[in-house]
C-alpha cells in the first residue's frame, strides 16, 4: 500500500520508506503539481499540535481530488535539549538552518548537562481513520561535529542506546532501531495491525 509522506523533507521520507517498506508499505513525497504544499505552520509549542495542524492542512487540500483516498502521513519532529528548557523543540529546523550544528556545539559549551531527546509526532490518515504515534529518543549532545550519514542534528547527537557514535556514525538500520521516527512509526503500524478499539 502506498502512503504519501507530507512533507518538505526528503530525509523524513526515505526514512520512512526504509521503516516502513518492511511492513509491506511504500513512502512517496506528496506533491502537488510537482511542488510540495506550502503549509502553514502553527505558532505552537506541542509537536503534536503542529502535526494535527498539518494533516487537518492536508486533507482539506485533497478534498474532492483523485488524491482523496490516499493513506496520508505527516510528522513534526525536533530536538529538545534539557539544559535549554527544550530549546529548539519546536523551532528546530528554523536553528539547524540558521545556527546549524556547531551552533547548537557553541551554545552548550559551559553547561555541563548535554542531556537531549528527539521527539517525532506522526498522524497517518487512512481509510477515515486517524493513528498517531509520539516516537522519543534519549540521548545527548556531541562535543564534536562526527559522521557523514543522516541529515540535521545526526552528526551532533548520540543516543542513549547507542555505543557513543553519534546517528550520523551510524548506518540507516542502526539508526532506525533506535530513532524517535522509527518508533513513533513502529507504533502506528502496531495500531494498524492490533487495534485497541
Ligand atoms: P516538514 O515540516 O516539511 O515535515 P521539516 O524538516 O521542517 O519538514 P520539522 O518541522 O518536523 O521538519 O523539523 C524538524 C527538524 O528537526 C528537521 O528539520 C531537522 O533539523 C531536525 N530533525 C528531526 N528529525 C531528525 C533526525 O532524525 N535527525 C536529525 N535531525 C532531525
């Protein structure tokens, strides 16, 4: 079955086609005339909220088109570090534009707690039902930039469960495993599968 992935990061899609083709689903990038939506995000501090905004944005979009009865997917993900009372959270792909990685690196040079977690918030919407998923990995932050694999913060962040490479030392897999997206995913399709009522 074919989901298409609302979103303007590609990176966010191949991972979940990774995550997903396993269990018998294919990922597509939604496009619109060949463009992706231009979505309005919503001045929020839940994550859940700015994905609940995002696919409500969606579905209206594809109302009365062919795209109509397509499983839909989107994801609002982002960083918080504890020493920063969660900074950036929500503003995360706003910092990793601007202040990028060595940013993040320079702010937390004093504080001696690099605690942080990734968050990923998903809602699939398929045949008139909505399945969320909140995905969270501990970890902490890097005192060095390290690896070449993933995209955004992976090079600064090391998760918890991990063997202290950061996500983006890791291979695609390895990453998976452990990542707010897989599992906020693996919870969905838990759902899916098994559901509670
Ligand atoms: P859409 O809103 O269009 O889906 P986006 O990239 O702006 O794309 P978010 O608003 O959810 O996505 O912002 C999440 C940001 O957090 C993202 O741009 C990355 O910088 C970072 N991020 C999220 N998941 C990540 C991951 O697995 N590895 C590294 N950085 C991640």
């Amino acid at each position: 079955m074919k989901i298409l992935f609302i979103t303007g990061n590609k990176n966010k899609v191949d991972e979940a086609n990774d995550i997903l083709s396993k269990l018998g689903y294919r990922v597509e990038q939604f496009l619109l005339d060949g463009q992706t939506p231009n979505f309005i995000e919503p001045q929020s501090s839940s994550i859940a909220e700015v994905s609940e905004f995002k696919i409500q944005q969606a579905l209206e979009l594809i109302s009365g088109t062919t795209l109509e009865n397509h499983a839909l997917l989107v994801e609002d993900s982002g960083l918080f570090i504890e020493s920063l009372n969660g900074f950036p959270g929500v503003y995360s792909s706003y910092v990793s534009e601007t202040i990028g990685n060595q940013g993040i690196i320079d702010i937390l040079a004093n504080k001696s707690n690099r605690n942080a977690e990734f968050r990923a918030y998903s809602i699939l919407y398929k045949d008139g039902k909505y399945y969320h998923g909140l995905g969270i990995c501990s970890g902490r932050i890097s005192f060095q930039i390290k690896g070449l694999n993933g995209f955004g913060f992976d090079p600064i962040f090391i998760p918890k469960s991990g063997d202290g490479r950061t996500f983006a030392e890791m291979n695609e897999e390895e990453k998976e495993s452990k990542s707010h997206r897989g599992e906020s995913l693996k919870i969905i399709c838990e759902e899916i599968n098994h559901p509670s009522k």
